[in-house]
C-alpha cells in the first residue's frame, strides 16, 4: 500500500517537483502513473523507495512511515519493494541465476530456499531455460524479464516497475506488461511508471495522471483526458 497525503517536494535547488500531491494506493492494485517527463514521477518513486526524503506531507509505504522512519529499518521497508528500472540494471558477469541468488543472499536466504524459489520466479517468467545464460547473450525482452524476476525473488508486496519497456520494440513491450499484470493477478501491487500510452490504452487499469507535481486525474480504463 502507497499514501501519500499532501506531499511537497522541493529540491535543494529550489525545484519544486510535487506541490500537494495525493495518492492512494491499496494492496492487490493495478496502477499506471503517467505524465509528461518534469512532471514528478521519478520524484514519487524517489520518495517511496526512501532514496529521497519528503519536504512536507506524509509518506507511507507498506505499513513504514517514511516521515519518521529510522536509518536501520529502511532496509526492511525496501524489502517490501521490488524495483524494475528502463535499463533491466542486470549484474552482466553474473549468470541469471547467479542475479537472482545474488538479490536473495542480500536478504540472508538459505541456500535452500533458493533452490526452490529461483526456479519457481524463473518459470513464472517464462525463462525456466535460461538460468546459465548470461544477460548480453539475452535479449531486451528477456534481460527485462530477467529483472522482473529479480524483483519477485524476495517476494516483495509491491512491485514499482520505472519506464520498464522504455527499452523495448511495441511487440516486447506489450508481453512484459501482459507479465507485470499476470504477477499483479497472483497477489503483488503493481505500480508501473510509463508515458506509453498506446501501451496503456491496451489494459483497462487505473491511470493516475500527474502534471506539475500534482494530480489532475485518477481514472479507471485508458489514458487521461485533460
Ligand atoms: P519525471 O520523472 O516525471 O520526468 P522528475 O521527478 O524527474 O520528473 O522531475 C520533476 C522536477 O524536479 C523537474 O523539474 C526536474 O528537473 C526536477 N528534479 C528532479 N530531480 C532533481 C534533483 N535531484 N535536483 C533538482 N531538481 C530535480
């Protein structure tokens, strides 16, 4: 779950990238955020991964508030996140399997339960084949999967996917989003950055629209309409 309840963003700069922004995000949904580049994404996705710190308003993520979240517990609120970036952010000397394990050694997993979950995140994937593979013998379209299954491995409540077919031909682009929303239908939120909007048009989900650091539209099915 997101809250966000009239957050402001100001840079030190003096930038100001959110101006009273409010989101509601429950468990279990489907949400695309668009919106012209400048116009805050990236700030919201900073804020609720902890990488940037609200200036005014309230932040919670998950059950942590980030408002007054201690240092060592930042590690346990990222924990509930799994993040997939435009640029898949693959360890290239690693094979797929040997990311995977890599994101769940992090996390103190037993060598047991990697055995069983880098398989079961594999196939669900569709690339129960390629966990030798190293990621440039892949392509976009795999590697990102690869990176979403990244995401998956720690069983995160809730994926944050930035741009993630930004990358990608519209064919690639339409499955790994057919794979986000497959994900989404087993039980994880989703909340996925794009300014795709043939991409979005193509999945009747909630679009929340941000335009200069607030919202100007929070509707089911398709674009907006401003
Ligand atoms: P988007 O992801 O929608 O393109 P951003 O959140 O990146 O938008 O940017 C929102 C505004 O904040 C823009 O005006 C941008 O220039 C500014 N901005 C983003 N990051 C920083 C930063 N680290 N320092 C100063 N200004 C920033």
């Amino acid at each position: 779950m997101i809250r966000l309840v009239d957050v402001e963003k100001e840079y030190d700069n003096g930038t100001k990238a959110l101006n009273g922004m409010n989101l509601r995000i429950d468990d279990g949904e489907f949400v695309f955020l668009v919106g012209p580049s400048g116009s805050g994404k990236s700030t919201i996705i900073k804020l609720l991964t902890g990488e940037e710190r609200s200036t005014q308003g309230r932040v919670v993520v998950n059950g942590y508030n980030l408002n007054n979240i201690r240092s060592w517990q930042i590690p346990y609120m990222r924990r509930t996140l799994g993040v997939v970036f435009q640029d898949f952010r693959l360890i290239e000397k690693k094979t797929v399997w040997g990311n995977l394990e890599f994101a769940m050694r992090a996390v103190g997993a037993s060598p047991r339960g990697m055995r069983k979950r880098i398989p079961y995140v594999l196939d669900l994937v569709g690339l129960g084949d390629k966990a030798d593979v190293y990621p440039n013998e892949m392509s976009g379209g795999e590697q990102q999967r690869v990176a979403i299954a990244r995401a998956l491995v720690n069983n995160p409540q809730m994926i944050i996917a930035d741009e993630p077919t930004g990358n990608l031909d519209p064919q690639r682009s339409l499955e790994i989003m057919t794979l986000l929303e497959r994900i989404n239908s087993l039980g994880t939120t989703m909340l996925v950055v794009t300014h795709e909007k043939e991409l979005v048009d193509r999945f009747s989900k909630r679009v929340v629209a941000i335009k200069e650091g607030v919202l100007v539209s929070d509707a089911e099915g398709g674009y907006y309409k401003v």
